[in-house]
C-alpha cells in the first residue's frame, strides 16, 4: 500500500475497532501488522481470533459471552436475509452465525480494504470492451478487482458504470457508496433472490454502458445476464467455481457458457470426429468473452476467446490458458501462452485468405448484440462473420447513440477508413435492416453508410 492508501485503512480500520468491547479491540490495537489482518472472529463460548493469511491468534484468554456479541450487533448496521451487516461509508463486512432459534451466536467481522492497482493486470481485456467473467476460492480478491475495475472505467474511460451490490461488499454499508467506485454508481439489492430483478431494471431504467455485478449463482441470474449481454452492454461479473471446468459441469451456471447438451451425432459424423456418437455440444453463444480464474492477487489464467476455449474442452482437449503474474516491480508478464492461440491465429490467417478470394465481410459489432449479428449472418446467408479486433474489420456495425456521443472507437474507425453503419437502436429488426442494405438483399431502406449509415 502507498502511504495515503495506509492512512485511509487506518481510518476505516479504526471504524472496526470500535465496535469491539474494550478488551478485545485492545488486544487487537496492540498487534503491529495490522495491515495484513484478514477477519476477527467472535464465537460463543470461545476465545476471540485474530485470523491473518495461513494462520490465526487468540486475542484473550477469556471466552467470548453473549453480552460481547451483543455489544458488537448493537454498534453495526442491520442484518439482511443473507446473515450480513456492514459499517456504514466501510467496506468492511459482518457476517452472523445463528442458531435454530434464530439468536446469533458468531460473527465473522471482515476487514474491507480499497486496494488502488489490482485490475492492471487485466486492464488490456476490460479496455477491449470484453464481457469478463472473474472465477476464484472466496477471499482470493474478485471483489476488489471488481471495486477497481469499476472505478477505472467510470473515472478514467467516462463510462456509464452501475453495480448491482446484492451483499453491499463492492460499495459499502448505507446509502452513500465508497468512494473506492469513483463515479460508477450503486444499486442496492433488498434480498439475494431479487438480484436477477434488478440487474435487469439496471438496463431498461439507467442506460448504462457497463454493469458490475458479484457472485452469479442461479439460473434466473445466469439468464439475466445474457439478456444484459445481447443489449450490448459490457458485462463484468464473479460466479462460484474456481475453474472453467467447475462451470462447464454445473448444469445452472453451465448457461453462462452457451448452455451445454448432449447430442447423438450420425455414423458418418461420429467417424469423421473419431469420437462416441453422444457427445456434448454448447447450445448458444456464451454469455462471456472471456473467462478469469484468479489464483492469487498476483497470478490469474485467461480462458480467451471462449466460445473457442468451451468447445475445445467439450471435444475432449485440455487447453493450456493464457497464465499471467505480477512480478516483484508492479508489472504485468506473460509467463505461459495459450495453446489455442497459435491455432487461432493460423485459423485467422487462413481465413483472411479465403475471405479475401470469396468476399466474406468481417464486421465489427460496437454496442450492438454480437449473438443477434451472428445469428442473422447465418440467417440471411450474407458472406460475412465477426471479429473482435477493429483492425480487422472491413465494417464497424453501431448504434447512434454511441455515435452521437462522440464515441472513441467511432472516431478511429472513421480515421483507419472503415466504413461505420449506424442503427437507431440495439434491436434485431435494425440489425436485419442494415445486414440486407449492406449485402444488398433489398432497396435502400432506413440505413446510412460511413459518415452516417442507417
């Protein structure tokens, strides 16, 4: 930490402090590596622990009584459905064990830290407009990279960022939010089993750019994220599992990557891919560009491009992702490639060929759905397919509004000299529309070309 960073975690550590009984903050005051505390754990009957990475102290000797576990509710916010409680304007979390009767008889009290830099690593990804899907054991530090990255893209890229904060661990306790989120703004979430409701009233009543939500767990949630996904929005989110492959078996979070089912393949099919005649397949389109599964704070894999990534895994291959460190100078290396990515990039260079000689198109899709192009690509029969790189592209596909705001993708299209097609809105009539007037299936309907199409 720097040292205004030290000195802010004082503060908000203090505001920890406080709601501990005398003799056991103390005890806590008295330790000089404060700055590496983890969570103080506070449990009926037993001795106060002070819980560090890999090892814990007791703080008294004496046994924790109720009278200790009442003093620290009645100086903490309320608890929600989900057993948690937070110090308003902290990050700090307070999480309660109960017995049958409903009476608490344990705390966890978590130390919230606002740790400025930890999205660097992955920061080329979130600058490339990926939906990123972040994978980790608890406490490896989704939530802070979630924290930062939020903040980088509203402050330093004047995005349109909401977060949808169900447990209030991204932004804080109360009603004002951290100011660890910058200008990215909150909505709170009245119980967990509303979080896909509201992820959804983010769109339709906010208008962002990108949304940041923690922890996708259910199937209406998994589901509320595609629809997110196919309005063009940046999606950045957690789920449980600590790998891909933990998510490829679970059958609801499976949906994020496309859905995956069983398929009986013909005779003919079945020797040409040398496999059994049941095989697994993915149903659509992932959710997700990318895939993170974060080791420690310092060291993460990237499953990227993922659709690729999925398939390859259901074919029976084992990929080697993309593995990134911090090294001890603060800088981001590459310390193991992907093993796709050199199959990619002769697919790629092969592709450039015969699309060359055939005149397939490849269109770049700006806030536009890229399922619902890919989709209509294939239903129109058009010769063309998408890229997830500008520079490739022979045609920028987006929406006026992002044009209207001067966006800057927009500005460097027009600068390289490839042709921007703009649609009023974010919708598959439109998208149809500009596919046919740009292969010419019909007359000239409701769309403009570069220097302002459709």
């Amino acid at each position: 930490m720097s040292e205004f960073q030290m000195s802010d975690f004082k503060k908000e550590l203090s505001k920890l402090l406080e709601v501990f009984p005398t003799h056991i903050r103390e005890e806590i005051e008295k330790r000089d590596d404060l700055d590496r505390l983890v969570e103080v754990v506070i449990d009926l009957g037993k001795r106060p622990e002070a819980r560090y990475p890999r090892e814990f102290f007791y703080l008294t000797d004496d046994v924790v009584t109720e009278q200790d576990l009442e003093y620290v509710c009645n100086r903490v916010g309320p608890f929600g459905d989900d057993n948690r409680a937070g110090i308003e304007k902290t990050l700090h979390r307070i999480s309660a064990i109960k017995n049958r009767r409903e009476r608490i008889i344990g705390l966890t009290c978590r130390v919230g830290k606002a740790i400025y830099g930890t999205s660097d690593i992955i920061r080329d990804i979130v600058e490339n407009e990926d939906k990123l899907l972040l994978l980790g054991r608890p406490g490896v530090g989704k939530t802070t990279i979630l924290r930062e990255t939020a903040r980088i893209l509203a402050d330093e890229f004047k995005k349109r960022v909401i977060i949808v904060d169900t447990s209030n661990e991204i932004a804080g306790d109360g009603d004002i939010p951290h100011p660890a989120i910058g200008h990215a703004r909150r909505m709170q979430v009245k119980t967990p089993d509303k979080q896909h409701d509201v992820m959804i009233e983010a769109v339709e009543n906010h208008m962002p750019e990108v949304i940041i939500i923690d922890e996708i767990g259910s199937y209406q949630e998994a589901e509320a994220a595609r629809t997110i996904a196919e309005r063009g929005v940046q999606l950045i989110a957690t789920a449980h599992g600590n790998t891909l492959e933990n998510l490829i078996l679970n059958p609801t979070l499976s949906e994020l990557l496309g859905g995956i089912d069983s398929v009986i393949l013909g005779d003919e099919e079945a020797k040409r891919r040398n496999s059994q005649k049941t095989v697994l397949e993915r149903k659509a389109p992932p959710t997700f560009d990318s895939v993170i599964e974060i080791f420690d704070k310092n060291t993460l894999k990237v499953h990227n491009p993922l659709e690729k990534v999925v398939d390859y895994i259901l074919r029976g291959g084992t990929p080697r992702p993309e593995i990134r460190i911090r090294n001890e100078h603060g800088e981001t290396e590459v310390i193991q490639n992907s093993n796709l990515k050199e199959d990619l990039s002769k697919e790629s260079k092969e592709d450039n060929l015969k699309n060359t000689s055939n005149g397939v198109q490849k269109i770049y899709p700006y806030a536009v759905s890229k399922d619902t192009v890919k989709r209509l690509i294939k239903e129109l029969k058009v010769p063309a397919e998408l890229t997830r790189h500008m520079k490739e592209a022979d045609l920028m596909l987006t929406v006026k509004a992002q044009k209207r705001k001067g966006a800057q993708k927009i500005k460097k299209a027009y600068e390289e000299n490839i042709p921007v097609h703009i649609i009023r809105k974010n919708k598959v009539a439109q998208v149809e529309k500009a596919l046919r007037h740009i292969f010419q299936q019909n007359d000239r309907d409701e769309s403009e070309g570069n220097n302002d199409v459709l």
